[in-house]
C-alpha cells in the first residue's frame, strides 16, 4: 500500500500492509485473551480501519478526514490522522522506527 495523498516534502509512504497484518496477527494468538476478542479478520482489521460495520468494505481515509481539520468537530485532518494511527502504533509496541525517513523517503530539491 503507498499512501501517496499528502505527499510534499517527502516521498509517499510505502505502507507494508501485509507484515503489520502478520505482526498483529502473531500477536492476537500467542494470547488466549486477544485470540478469544480478535478471532475473526474484520476484527483484528477494525484497530486500524476504525469506525466501519465489520465486514464491510473499508473506506478511504479522506472519507471521514479532510485536508484541514473541522474547527467544529473533534476530527484530525488526514495528515494528523495518518501520523496518529502510525505513530502510536510504534509507540505502543515498542518500534523505534518513528521518524519522518523511516516511512518516508526524503524528497530532492527541485532547483
């Protein structure tokens, strides 16, 4: 998955959509406990692609976040959004991985 939208001072981000799904998944069985609340895919998928019926197709980010941020409504701009869900995902598990080259790779300079 590249996640191109919001790409400006730095090359999109390549998303490896497939090694997160496998971590998450490893993770949820090796527990008793999070196998017995994440058993099904829709499941383990709804901590990333919240706010969605389970089982139904997933919406585009840009869907729900905008370019800008609603003053009137607690929703982060896409750009917050992406960044939030990424970036303390790392955090929660440990990953140092966390700055803007270790997803991104930095853009060259146009003369």
């Amino acid at each position: 998955v590249v996640i191109s939208v919001l790409a400006k001072d730095y090359e999109p981000a390549k998303l490896p959509h497939s090694k997160i799904v496998a971590r998450l998944d490893a993770g949820a069985r090796a527990s008793s406990l999070a196998s017995h609340f994440h058993e099904t895919a829709e499941r383990l998928c709804a901590g990333c692609h919240h706010h969605s019926p389970e089982g139904a197709p997933q919406p585009q980010c840009r869907s729900c976040h905008g370019e800008t941020a609603a003053a009137t409504i607690d929703k982060p701009d896409l750009l917050v959004a992406y960044h939030r869900q990424c970036i303390g995902c790392h955090q929660a598990m440990g990953i140092k991985q966390q700055g803007c080259t270790d997803c991104h790779a930095a853009r060259e300079v146009q003369p």
